[in-house]
C-alpha cells in the first residue's frame, strides 16, 4: 500500500545569495612583514607576489582587504589569523565587516 504525498510549492519563492563579508588585515607595529605574507598564503591562499602587494598595503594604508567570503568562511578565517598570529606572539588583527 503506497502514501501518496500530495506537495504545493511556492512560485513565488524568492532565492537570496547569502551576504558577503570583507576580511581586512589590520597595521600593527610589531607582526613582521615576513609573517604577514605568511599568514596571506596560508590563511587567504594567495600567491607569494599577491601576498607581498597586499602586505604593502596593509603597511602603507594601515589595512587591506584579504578576500570576501560568507559569514561563516569570513569568521573563521579571522578565527586563524588570530590563532597563528598568537602562536607565534604577534598581535596581527584581522576583521570583518558586511559588504
């Protein structure tokens, strides 16, 4: 004996693109331009000569952009700088902020 299952469906379902955060690496005094790179090829997966344009950046304009990312792609990413920033006693700072 089948269920038969009788499904109305919304034709006026309308589909968002989730919201997008930016993620900025922040100026500080003391994390070394040598551990920055580091952090943008491990963290935000960019290349060395990306890496090295954005780090200038980040030191000349006191922040720069790492990427775009979902909320929760962009919170753990922020989440990383942080713990391998503490890991090696730098306090390198990253946050997000709405698109």
């Amino acid at each position: 004996m089948a269920n038969e299952f009788e499904i109305e469906l919304d034709s006026e379902i309308q589909l968002q693109e989730p919201k997008k955060y930016k993620v900025f690496l922040l100026n500080d005094d003391y994390s070394t331009m040598d551990f920055v790179v580091d952090v943008l090829t491990k963290v935000f997966r960019k290349t060395a000569d990306e890496a090295t344009v954005i780090m200038l950046n980040i030191h000349n304009n006191g922040r720069e952009v790492c990427g775009i990312y979902t909320y929760e792609i962009a919170a753990t990413k922020v989440a990383q700088v942080k713990n391998m920033a503490r890991s090696k006693g730098f306090p390198l700072k990253a946050v997000m902020e709405e698109e």
